[in-house]
C-alpha cells in the first residue's frame, strides 16, 4: 500500500520554463512533506520542506505548495535550469523515537532541455 | 567536509552468503537509518538508530539486522541473501528531532548490493 504517490515517472521542460512535480498522499498523520533531489551515483540531497499546517513554502527558484485537503503538495521550480536536471523524490514524515521516519514516493525524473 | 559515507559502493555476494555493509558519519548525529531501494521503487525504510537504541520497521524481514559499535558507525548485516535482495542501500543521517519539529536526513551515496 503506497503511502506517497508521484505518479509521473518522467518530466521534460524546456531552460527557462516552470517544471511541476506533482505528490500524493494517503496518510493524515504525515507531519511533514519534503522533497529530494537524486543525481546518479549519489544519494539524495534534501532540497525543500513544508509542514502540514502550512500551505507554501518557498526558497529561491523552488517553491512547495500543500493541499492538505486533497492530500496534494507540489514543488514548482522556476525557472527551471539544466543542472536541475535529477530525479526528485517526494517524502512525507512522522516523528518517531527522536528521528523522522520518511515515506517516499517513487520519484520523478526531470530533465531541463535547452 | 562532514558527510556520510557508504562503503562499498557495490557489492556482489552469492545467493546465501552473508554480507555486511558499511555506513560512516563525520556529522556527529545520533540518528542513523537504513533504506532499501529496488529498480524503480521509492526507498523503503528498514530500521533505525536513535543513539543505540534499535527501531526494527514491522515489515522488515528478519533476515536484516544491524549493529550501531558507536555514533560513527553503523552496519547493515543481510544473514542470507536472496536475489530478492539486490538492491540499492542507502544510509542516512539526522540530529534529533527537535519537538514539534523536523530534522533533515542527510543521505550516503548508496551501496549497490548485487546477489548472484
């Protein structure tokens, strides 16, 4: 039983342009929604988060929006760059024993085209 | 520069034969974790550390164990590995969770574990 969803595998955008990655959920326990971002050979690095009682989060180019009634967040990056070209996890968290257990979706590959 | 670091970065072990990985941390965090990750799949948490206090996930197989000797170092120990095994193990890292609160995990590079 997948917990969080991305449910587009692959994203294409153009330098410049808007990418949206989308990330659903199906626990309301969820404390927390981050999002990491993965270039191969290495682990994934966290890049953004927001709490549940928030609604936006934004750091520079990348900003997280969360629906918490349609159990919805998405991360916009504009504009979007080449070297924002990773795959990007969707994560959601509950605290537990002093650490953050993570549930993560399947991940979202984004490649920013020229 | 402080960092988590997994070692080896692949791994090759014959079906059944146990195998050890490594995972190291210079950030000086009292809570470590362990991920699997299957082709295609979102990492899946295991266990973790909270200093040397064990968390086992429920679903995880019993055929997984780990040893934390100190804050350093952590061990991902796979007593009999499966093909259904293979897998990339990743190693993460955070400071304790502040109340209310959230703490950034920091990931290792990932073990490659490959079964044959």
């Amino acid at each position: 039983d997948q917990q969080v969803k991305q449910n587009s595998p692959s994203l294409s955008v153009q330098e410049g342009r808007i990418s949206i990655l989308n990330c659903d959920y199906t626990n309301s326990m969820f404390d927390y929604f981050l999002w990491y971002k993965k270039y191969p050979a290495e682990g994934p690095t966290f890049l953004i988060s927001i709490s549940s009682i928030k609604d936006k989060n934004e750091d520079g180019r990348f900003t997280v929006f969360l629906n918490k009634s349609a159990k919805h967040l998405s991360l916009h990056i504009v504009p979007s760059q080449p070297g924002d070209s990773a795959v990007y996890f969707c994560a959601a968290s509950v605290g537990t024993g002093g650490g953050n257990k993570l549930t993560f979706g399947t991940g979202t590959q984004l490649k920013v085209e020229l | 520069d402080a960092m988590v670091i997994q070692n080896p970065r692949y791994q090759v072990t014959q079906f059944g034969k146990p195998v050890t990985l490594s995972c190291s941390q210079t950030l000086n965090h009292n809570v470590m974790y362990w991920y699997q990750q299957k082709s295609s799949q979102a990492p899946k948490l295991l266990f973790h550390y909270y200093d040397k206090d064990f968390n086992n996930e429920a679903d995880t197989p019993d055929n997984f164990q780990s040893r934390r000797p100190n804050t350093s170092f952590c061990f991902l120990d796979i007593r009999s590995p499966g093909l259904g095994d293979a897998a990339m193990y990743l190693c993460a890292t955070s400071r304790d969770r502040p109340a209310g609160g959230l703490d950034t995990q920091y990931f290792g590079p990932g073990t490659r574990l490959t079964v044959l």
